[in-house]
C-alpha cells in the first residue's frame, strides 16, 4: 500500500526529505510546491521527483496528492496544516505545530473531525539521548524522575543568518527576529520525549539582545521581538520540573550539538554536554558519549549540500548511533542521508507508518501540542517579566 506526497516549500530542509519519502516503499509519488516557482522546479529536477505544483492551493485540489509535507517558514505552518486537513490531506508538518494556542486548539478540532493522519516531525524525539533516557526511564533505571534539562543552542552566527537570508529575502531581518521561546520543541520535546508527564505551569525570563545589527529589533521585528535568549522554568504533572534554554548569541559550537539534554532521578543521572554524556548513580559515573553519537552517511562537503551554510551542513549528514534501533526501518535506507543526530529515518518512516496503517503516530496532533504549548505560554510570561502562568492542555490522544 502507498500513497502520493506533495512537498510544500522548496528550501534547505526540503529536498533532504523528499529523498527520504520518495525511497521509502510506502510512498509513490513525490510532488512539490513552493512560492518561488522556479525553486520547486531545481528540487523536483535535482530529486527526480513527480513533478510540481503551482501553488498550495492546485496542491490541495489535486486528486493526485494524498498527503502533504510542510517545510515552510516557521510561524506559517498552523494555517498551512489546518489547509491540508480540512482538504482531506494528511499532513507531516515541520516544527513548531503552530504560534498560538487558538491555532493549536483548531489543527486538533480537525484532526479529530476528519479522522486525518497529523504528524509533526520534532527531531528530538530520535535524539540519542532523549532515547536512552527514554528505555532507562522504562525500565526504571532513574528512580523517580524529578527533574530534567533541554537546551537548544544555536548562535545566529552558525549558519542562520545564511538560513533567514535564504528564506527571507529583502526582509530577512524582520523573520530573523523570531522569538526563541516560539521554537520550543527541540528543547522541550527532547524532554518530554524521554519523560512521559505534561509541563503544567512556566516562568520564564528573556535577555534582551543588544548586538544592534537590525536582528532582534522591535522596530525591524515582524514578532516586535527584541530577546534573543530565553529561560523558562516548567512545573510538570505529577511533581518534578524541568527547564529549557534557547540561545541564539551563544559561544558554543552548536554544529557539534545544538541539543542537549540532562535528566536527574532518585537512584540515577544522566548528563549531555557538546562532545560528552555521562551516566551517573549514587556508586560512580560510567562514560557513554559512544552510545551516544552518531556516525556521519555523507560528507559535508557533499554537492547536495552545497546551497547550505557550512555550519547547518552537521544537521544533514549524522548517521544513526548505537542506541538507535534501526530494526524497523526500511532497508531503503541504509544508505541514504540522515540527519539531527539520527532522527530523519525514523520521522520519516513514522509518518509513512501512520498514514499507511490508519494508525496514531509517535508525535501526533495531542503530543505535539505538549511539546509546543509551553513555549508559546513560556513566550507570555517572559513578556510578563517572568509571572508564573499555567498551560492549558488538550490531553491524550483518544486511544484508536
């Protein structure tokens, strides 16, 4: 059994995907679609793919189109998935789920609706070490969970002045300004992936930038944004806490690890930083950086990537580690591209997985509104000086 794919947003992600769809055995045909014309046409040639759509809108009216895979500019994907779905598509969408709470509430009133596939593809859900603390938390490794850490810190200087200007156009300046507690999931869904519990209430504090570049502007800023590091600090279900960082004027080398995470419990901890992870319990401390890493499938120096800043290349070319298991992936892919420390394989065939077998995906639309929500409260209460504000929840997914 297969179904068609239409790609929408022809940028850096993108064609890195549409390999992955088009090779997996459960997809047939691959389209793609994006503003710039002529961009959709360089990804369907470079890719080999079905062919192109002129817009959204022809994307969705098409019998020929099953499914829809969005890789567009951040704060676009809430309306684009409610589009989709209410189109009959069923809809992979890149992170965040959305940037409000009202647009969160709506891609679930639709989901339940239409009986639809909704999958967002947040890369920590693969993360090695969300993984390990994953299995060590089922097997009770931990004792009990208390408190945990996710940190997502990429300097604008590492390759994303390069992605906004790429994305943004004339007016790059007034997206790059995005909030850094609007793009929580890598952080919080590396936490929360590992630790099955919902954050309940946050506070959280912004440093407001002072580069002076026009980025983090509140006269530039299309967000009147002005903070380009955020904390924020989640009380979670059942007792515990965890806290997040987003940094993006940080000195440290986020093309090595961008994400890290680090989990503490009463009987064993667990800690990540750039090149090492340890595993501690109350008799030593036990090194398991290997188990951790990824081997690298490509070189970044590979022509495929050459449209990328040398400093997102990291990204694209991890393999899978050890932890991972790669037992149920398709052997389509054992040879082809992965990337965000092994995650894209697994994204991909999830998505594949769930629409093909009517089945709920890992990250579906209730657990990817858990792995939002709280940055987009986080985003008030740093607005608010930091006042401690609850997150509404949309509970579990109803059982298939």
């Amino acid at each position: 059994m297969t179904f068609s794919l239409g790609i929408v947003g022809a940028g850096q992600f993108s064609g890195q995907f549409a390999t992955l769809f088009q090779a997996h055995p459960g997809v047939g045909d691959v389209y793609v679609t994006d503003l710039l014309p002529e961009r959709a046409g360089q990804v369907a040639a470079a890719q080999n793919l079905a062919g192109t759509f002129p817009s959204y809108e022809a994307m969705l009216e098409s019998a020929d189109v099953d499914a829809v895979a969005i890789f567009t500019q951040r704060w676009t994907h809430g309306p684009l998935v409610l589009q989709g779905l209410n189109a009959g598509k069923h809809v992979y969408s890149a992170v965040p789920m959305a940037i409000t709470t009202e647009e969160i509430a709506a891609i679930i009133d639709a989901v339940k609706a239409t009986g639809l596939t909704y999958m967002m593809g947040e890369t920590s859900q693969y993360n090695p070490a969300t993984v390990h603390a994953r299995n060590q938390i089922a097997e009770g490794a931990f004792g009990r969970l208390f408190y945990a850490e996710g940190d997502y810190v990429h300097d604008m200087d590492l390759g994303f002045y390069d992605a906004y200007r790429y994305s943004g156009g004339e007016n790059w300046k007034s997206t790059a300004s995005y909030p850094p507690l609007l793009y929580p999931t890598h952080a919080v869904g590396g936490v929360l992936g590992a630790w099955q519990t919902h954050a309940v209430s946050v506070s959280a504090i912004g440093v407001v930038d002072d580069r002076g570049d026009g980025v983090f502007d509140k006269e530039v800023s299309q967000f009147g944004n002005d903070v380009s590091n955020a904390t924020a600090l989640f009380e979670v279900a059942g007792g515990g806490s965890f806290r997040t960082n987003e940094f993006r004027r940080v000195g440290y080398p986020s093309h090595i690890r961008e994400s890290r995470f680090r989990f503490f419990g009463t009987e064993a901890s667990m800690e990540q930083l750039a090149t090492v992870a340890l595993w501690q319990d109350k008799k030593g401390v036990k090194d398991i950086s290997e188990l951790l890493e990824p081997k690298p499938t490509m070189s970044p120096d590979d022509p495929s990537l050459q449209h990328i800043a040398p400093e997102l290349r990291a990204a694209f070319t991890s393999g899978s580690a050890p932890v991972h298991d790669r037992e149920r992936l398709p052997r389509e892919f054992d040879t082809l591209h992965n990337g965000h420390e092994g995650s894209h394989h697994f994204l991909v065939d999830d998505f594949v997985t769930a629409v093909n077998t009517r089945t709920l995906p890992t990250v579906n639309a209730w657990v990817a509104a858990r792995y939002t929500l709280p940055g987009i409260v986080a985003h008030e209460s740093a607005r608010q000086g930091g006042a401690r504000l609850e997150i509404p929840d949309f509970g579990d997914a109803p059982a298939s």
